[in-house]
C-alpha cells in the first residue's frame, strides 16, 4: 500500500532551476507543464532579473504526449536566444518530456554553435529531488561547457568553493561570501559561482583552481569527484559548515594544511577571530548559563548540512546536549554510515543519535515522545512551529520551508555566523520571561 508522505521537506529534481537561477547571468529553460515553474518557485528572494515568471517553457500539454515536444523545445530555445539577454541557458527537463522520451540532448546539440551556450540536465522529479538536481547542473556545467587547462596555467591558492544549495538554503548567498571572507583571511582567492557579481567569469575559472573545497555531508560529492577526473583538481571534501569558533578554527586549519599555507599567519588570523569571539560569549555568559531559561537538551529538523552543522555549535561551543537529530533531505543510502559517524565527533565524548526520515507526521511524533527535561530547544522548519507551541519550546526556523523570517544576506557561517545563531536563539528564549 502507498505510504502518504507528511510535510515533506525538498522539491522535485527540476527545483534545480534556482542553481541555475544564482548563477548571475544564467536562465533555465524548462521543457515541462506550464505550471512547474510556479509551483516549484515558492522560496523567497528569487524574483530578481530573471524570474521564474519569465522563466522560458515549452507548456507541454496533451497533444505534446501524443506527438512528442521537440518542435517545441526547439523553437523555445530558438527564441530565448533571440529574445533573453543571458550568459548561460540551461535546458531542464520535467517528468512529462521525459516519460513520453523526448530527444532533449539531441535538440540542444542543435544549438552548439549558438552565440551564447546552451547546456542540459536531466532533471524529472522520478529520479531525485533539487538536491541530486542540483549535483546534475553542475554536472552539466563541468560536462559540457568546461575544458581542461595545462598545468602551468593553475593556480594553486584559487579555490573552488562549493557549499550551500542556491534557495534551498534560504541563507546561501550569505554563507558563502562568510566562507570567501575566512578563506581570503588565509591567503585563499576563492571561486564562488554563486551569487551576486559571480557568474560565468567564475565557471571558466574553475578548472584553473589548485582545488576543490566540498564544505557538505553528501551534496556535491559527485560534483568534485567528477572534476578530480576530469580536470585533475584534487578536492578537500569537509562535511561541516562551519559554524562558531570551535568548527571555523579546526576548519582553516584542515584548509591551511591542504593548500601547504604557511601555519604562522593563519594561527594569528584564528587568535585574533577566537579573541573576538569569546570576549562577546564572555559579556552574555549570564544569558546563556540561565538555567531556567531554556532544557540543555535540543533537536534539529533540517538537511544533513544544518543538522550536522548546529549539532556540532550547539554540543561543542555551548556545551549543550543533542536529543535525537532529524535529517530530512532523503540522503542517499550511501552516505548515510559516514553522515551517522560525523554525529559521534563531537566533543566531550557525547554522541549524536541520527535519524534519517522524509515523514513529518513521524518526526513530530518522535519529538512528542522525547523527554527535554525542560522548554525544548527545536531548530527546523515551518513545519515545526506549531508542534512547538504545542510542547511548549523555543522554536527556530533555520531550514526550509522558512516562512517565520526574512533572510536577505544573513549567514550563520564562521565566527560571526555563530554569534549570529546565538542571537536568533537567545532572542527567542528571552521572550519566554517578557
């Protein structure tokens, strides 16, 4: 019998749209219904030059079935050539164009030549969701725009950067310019395709890297092996964003350490930020150490990155004690051992149990029965405010869906990231007592 899944957690693999869409002068162009555009467009800060309203699309309807889309396809690229002002073009499939067996890959050969490149992935939603959506576009990037370069011309301090998933992560586009701050701070020059002023002078710039930094438990992966074979770029996969001093300060340490950096200035970078850091914990430490404020104990409802990352603050710079954690993104059985491993690092030999679960309805049920000892601290989504009400917790919404918040450039990556999440959290806990 199906199973009904309750407050799912991510979108179908077309939702990659919006990776190509924070790629400064790149649209997609969807080969689907008319209306997935719309329904999969739900994240906030994604109207800008190129939205999803003027999002080309074939509009697939019955007759397409019946007599397949390419004509379609065909003229739609045709015609956003002509028409768009863009960089890059990227030809998305949806579930219709490819049950019925659509020839997409034939018809964007056809536009080789074309002035501006044009570029596809595979995307139906029966075959991942906008995580695997989003490797699958930077595959294509890697696959059919980029080529390798001589030796000679790599530089070894330039370093791809690959982090957060664009509008998945509401708070994107402020991790990775807190990431490219901490590792020009090195003595890094970071490559970010990401973002405002990136764009495709940052894609041809990438088989120029000295390497690849992977900061993600599973996302990417296939991404940074992918260019290790083809461009010969080693890569540093790091699974934990790092957030607050213990996890940055380990962090530019590894990097350090893989780029050969001279140790010297990177130690006096990492006394300076920590000095800083804990003089601010050191002012509020009676904020943080009220016991009655807040249960040592908390859970988090997010993807790998941010249950990972916040277990990893909330255990090893404030000392609190991890209930179990939630990862709902559909991590891919492969990765899930070694993600049930990186919970057990954590400091003060305290482990992190892990579940790995789509099901809302299971989830909230999970966290009825769980005993806080105290006003339960919940880091997630939307979805989780209403079960904190309920039992009475401090509730946080970090991951998607985000409707509590505006985030337009905030970050909670690296020192001042951290005690940016302190901020979040401790601004909730202190209403309990106004």
């Amino acid at each position: 019998m199906a199973k009904i899944l309750d407050k799912q957690r991510y979108k179908c693999a077309m939702s990659a749209m919006s990776t190509v869409q924070a790629i400064e002068g790149a649209i997609p162009i969807l080969h689907s219904g008319p209306g997935c555009a719309q329904k999969l467009s739900n994240s906030a800060g994604n109207s800008g030059h190129y939205s999803p309203n003027i999002f080309p699309c074939t509009s697939i309807n019955e007759r397409d079935v019946v007599f397949g889309g390419e004509k379609k396809l065909r003229s739609t690229i045709a015609n956003a050539l002509k028409i768009i002002d863009a960089d890059l073009f990227v030809v998305l499939t949806g579930c219709t164009a490819e049950i019925v067996g659509d020839t997409v890959e034939e018809v964007v050969d056809e536009f080789q030549d074309a002035e501006k490149p044009v570029l596809f992935a595979s995307t139906p939603g029966f075959k991942g969701n906008n995580y695997r959506g989003h490797e699958w576009v930077v595959d294509a990037i890697i696959d059919q725009y980029l080529a390798p370069v001589a030796e000679d011309e790599k530089d070894p301090h330039l370093v791809n950067v690959w982090a957060d998933v664009p509008y998945q992560d509401e708070f994107w586009a402020g991790n990775y310019r807190a990431l490219e701050r901490l590792l020009r701070a090195i003595g890094l020059t970071p490559n970010v395709i990401f973002g405002i002023h990136r764009g495709i002078k940052n894609i041809e710039a990438i088989p120029r890297a000295g390497f690849n930094l992977l900061i993600s438990p599973w996302v990417g992966l296939e991404n940074v092996r992918r260019m290790e074979e083809k461009f010969g770029t080693p890569f540093l996969h790091w699974p934990t964003l790092p957030i607050g001093a213990f996890e940055t300060s380990k962090f530019l340490r590894a990097v350090a350490a893989f780029a050969k950096l001279d140790p010297a200035p990177v130690e006096r970078y990492i006394a300076e930020r920590e000095s800083e850091y804990y003089a601010y914990i050191e002012r509020f430490a009676d904020i943080f150490l009220e016991t009655r404020a807040m249960s040592r104990r908390f859970s988090v409802v997010a993807d790998a990155q941010y249950a990972l990352a916040i277990t990893k603050f909330l255990v090893n710079d404030l000392g609190r004690l991890p209930a179990r954690q939630y990862i709902v993104d559909d991590t891919p059985q492969e990765y899930r051992e070694a993600i049930r491993g990186y919970f057990k690092d954590l400091n003060y030999h305290i482990e992190a149990d892990v579940a790995f679960t789509v099901d809302g309805y299971e989830i909230h049920e999970d966290i009825r029965r769980t005993d806080y000892h105290g006003y339960p601290l919940i880091l997630g989504s939307y979805w989780e405010k209403e079960l904190a009400q309920e039992l009475d917790a401090h509730f946080l919404n970090v991951s998607w869906p985000v409707n509590e918040r505006l985030v337009i450039n905030g970050f909670y990556a690296g020192y001042a990231g951290g005690l940016r999440l302190l901020e979040d959290i401790y601004s909730v806990v202190r209403t309990r007592f106004n």
